[in-house]
C-alpha cells in the first residue's frame, strides 16, 4: 500500500470568508482531499482591486515540508474578467508521496499603508488548515471526447442574496454524468460580436456553467446590444488540455431582463 501525500494548508489574511458587498471573497480549489503529485491549485477573487490588500497577484506561493523543503508555486495561467481573477499555480517540480507540506503565502511588497491595521484585523480574516490527501499517482490525462454539447437556448435567471441581487447567465448543456463526475475544470471562453474575447475556469454544476455579473461583482457582463459565442476545453488537475471545442452562439440573457433591473445591475 503506498503511502498518503499530506498537503496543510495555511491560508493567511487575504482569504475571507462570505459573500457580502465591497468584500473580497477568495476561493480555494480544489475543494475535495485527492491530490496528484503535480497537482494545480486555483485561487479566485471575486472583488479584486488593484489597490486591495486581498489581490491575489500581490503574493508569492510556496509548498514548505517538514523537513524544510521549500517548493515554489509557480503561476500555471491567469484570467480576469471584469472584478474577477483566477491565477492557477503549478509545483516547480513533482510533489513526493508520504510528504506532509505547508502551504505559505507571502506579501510581495512592503507597503506602510498597511501598517495601521491591528494584527486582531489579520487574525479575523484568517482561514484555518485545509488537508489533501492523496494514496498514489492519479491518471489525469484528459479524456478525448469530453466536449460539451451545449444548447442553443439560454435564459437569465434572477439569483438574489441577503446582500445581493443579479442575474446569472445559464450556459446550458446536455447532462452527461461521465463528464461531471471526471476530475477536470473547463477553460471556457466567450467571445462578443466585436471580436471581444473573455476567458475563465470553471466546473460545470448540474448541467450548467454559471456565468454573470450581480450588484457586487461577477465574472461576466454582458451588453444588451451585443451578441455572444462560447467554447470550451477541458484541462485535468495537472494543466493537460484536450482539443477546443467549437465555438457555439448563446443567447443575450441581458434581453430578457426588465430595462430598470438591468441598469441597477450593469448600468445599461
């Protein structure tokens, strides 16, 4: 029996939790135990500023094991979109099994702006340990027929928080368990009639990418006046991608929303 790969992981103050207006939630993936030996791991912000002490891109990452190894994380791909980024990031060489590592986050800079907040502040924002686990060397080879079939029809669907009202774009596609079940996000690019392109990771949930913008952020605004296309490419936890799929149309779902709620929403 081969022996488990135990990843802690320490998250220091930027990452909070909760969604509420004018907070910066960071997400950590993946969120299950099973871990590869080259494993990726994702970070999100879904309120990112360029001058937020919570910017994703204003740290450095490192793996640190028991025995003092220290293994850099370096950054795999970033996307951003509007007030959302994501910034994947990739062992500079393979984790080893039986190894217990520490996750570390450290600011980039040294910045007095900072140095009025009380280390209470700090500790409130922090999260605690996180494991992953992992008993042998997974095979995420990307399977070669995982496309998506998407459906021409897409509507917007009225999503509503305590803090928060929006609308989120449904990109639905035919159900396939296989394909939801299989341990892979989906690098999912839109692209406007204006030759505009955006592009982000996502994991398809119940049949549907959740792709929109609400009174707080989002990942996605769509104009009204615009047309849209999208495809898709599934890439396994090491960062293999198989083929792109082709490029599909989807529906406007900023057409369908009363004009009023619509210029609360994206200002249109």
């Amino acid at each position: 029996m081969s022996k488990a790969l135990v990843v802690i992981l320490f998250f220091i103050p930027f990452l909070s939790l909760g969604m509420e207006c004018g907070i910066s939630t960071t997400q950590l993936f993946p969120e299950n135990h099973n871990i590869d030996v080259d494993q990726l791991f994702m970070l999100q912000n879904g309120m990112e500023t360029e001058k937020s002490l919570f910017s994703i891109n204003n740290f450095d990452y490192s793996l640190r094991s028991e025995q003092g190894e220290i293994i850099d994380l370096l950054i795999f791909d970033s996307t951003r979109i509007n007030l959302h980024a994501q910034i994947l990031l990739k062992p500079d060489c393979p984790l080893k099994m039986g190894t217990k590592y520490f996750f570390y986050s450290q600011f980039k800079y040294n910045d007095e702006k900072f140095a009025d907040l009380p280390d209470e502040w700090f500790e409130k924002k922090r999260w605690k340990g996180k494991f992953f686990i992992v008993d042998s060397v997974k095979d995420y080879s990307v399977h070669k027929d995982l496309h998506l079939d998407y459906k021409e029809i897409v509507g917007a669907k009225e999503l509503k928080q305590s803090s928060s009202v929006g609308f989120t774009l449904l990109v639905g596609f035919e159900p396939n368990y296989f394909l939801l079940s299989y341990k892979v996000w989906y690098e999912v690019t839109i692209r406007n009639s204006k030759g505009e392109m955006f592009r982000t990771y996502l994991k398809p949930y119940q049949g549907n990418f959740e792709i929109g913008y609400w009174e707080c952020g989002g990942n996605m605004r769509f104009d009204p006046n615009l047309s849209y296309e999208i495809k898709s490419t599934a890439m396994a936890m090491n960062g293999l991608k198989n083929t792109a799929s082709e490029w599909r149309s989807i529906t406007n779902p900023w057409k369908e929303v009363d004009p009023l709620v619509r210029k609360t929403i994206i200002g249109r």
